[in-house]
C-alpha cells in the first residue's frame, strides 16, 4: 500500500483446492555427496484420506423426491459457486463454503447437503463472530430461511431449530422453493462480509 501512488492495490493471494481428490506425497531426493545425480523418489503417504469425487453425490441424490427437479440443485451450487462460495464434496454430501476475505484461514459454511438430500445450516454465526465480524451478519442471513422452513434461529449459537428433530429440511425449498430470494440473500450476506473484511483489513495497515 502506497499512498502516494495513484492506484494503492492491496493483493492478498488466497488458492482454495477445489479438485475432487486431493493426494499428499512425500518427496525424496537422493544424491551423491557431489550433488551431481539427484534422482527424485515420490512415494504417496499411506492411509491418506482422499475426498470422495462430486459425481458419487450426484449419483447418491438421484432420483429422491427431496432433491426436486432434476438439475435444480445443479444449477442452484454453480450460480453460489459464481458469487464467490465453492463446493466441497464431503463424505456425507457437499458443503458450501466462503474463504474468508479478510485474510484467515477460516472458510465459512453457508450449508451442507447431504445424501438424503438434507440441508443443515453451518454455524456462520460463531465462525463469523471468531474471525471478529458481526454476528448480526449471520441473523441476517438465517432468518429469512428460518420462516421459510417454520423454524427459528438459535440467538446464541445461530442453529436452525424448530422444523424436525434432525433441524434439517430438504434442499429443493432453497434450490426451487425460494431460489431466487435466496440468491439475493447470498449475494448481500458475501456484500457485507466482504466489506467488513476491506475495513478490517485498512485497520490492520492503519495499526502498522
């Protein structure tokens, strides 16, 4: 940051992995005391877990009533993918989450879906509130989708209760239901983390 140049650009890089299996190797190089024959060992770790690829959830949510229309929810996680969240393929579903802007490590999750195509709203409010953002940011978000379902939001922990035992309710209310409300909620919840973030971070340069 510079300010006297025209321009001051802060670029805070961030890689999210988003491939379907992620493999960890260990890499061994072995050579002579010259340096002069450096032949290169990879042997993968043993027991490394992997995540399962996206196509077995498709496969697992095919053709259960709850998933609605086919390519409903499809459709629905690549236009969330395009404001910004991305799908992790988890051994119970998918996850959707949002790298943190402001710079930690945190990744937020907007919801998961399961196999029995189920959605059980992440704890946004407490992970928001520990990386020092404003929980009402969360109420916000949870809200609307908590009359949508007849539920109600838990003001300490920001959980869904009230619908089912389970405090799950099936995704096509978000992916046919209510989809294009809960677009435009998505999009003002990233709008107000991301700005939250950008004040955040001129308050970490100010201190410096």
């Amino acid at each position: 940051m510079d300010d006297k140049s025209d321009r001051p650009i802060l670029v805070v890089p961030r890689v999210v992995a988003r491939t379907s299996e992620i493999v960890r190797a260990i890499v061994r190089i072995e050579g002579d005391e010259n340096l002069q024959k450096l032949p290169v060992v990879v042997t993968p770790e043993k027991d490394q877990k992997t995540s399962p690829p996206l196509e077995a959830f498709w496969e697992a949510i095919r053709g259960k009533a709850d998933a609605g229309t086919p390519g409903k929810l499809q459709s629905l996680l690549s236009q969330l993918e395009e404001m910004g969240l991305y799908v992790d393929p988890i051994e119970s579903g998918v996850a959707l989450r949002f790298p943190d802007p402001g710079g930690s490590s945190t990744e937020f999750r907007f919801f998961r879906v399961t196999k029995e195509v189920r959605v059980r709203l992440g704890r946004i409010k407490q992970q928001l509130e520990r990386e020092g953002y404003d929980g009402k940011i969360a109420f916000r978000y949870l809200n609307p989708i908590a009359k949508w379902v007849g539920g109600r939001v838990n003001p300490e922990k920001g959980d869904l209760e009230g619908i089912t035992s389970d405090h799950m309710f099936p995704i096509k209310v978000l992916s046919e239901s209510h989809r294009e409300e809960y677009l435009e909620l998505v999009k003002k919840t990233l709008d107000e983390i991301r700005a939250e973030a950008e004040k955040k971070i001129g308050n970490r340069l100010e201190e410096k």
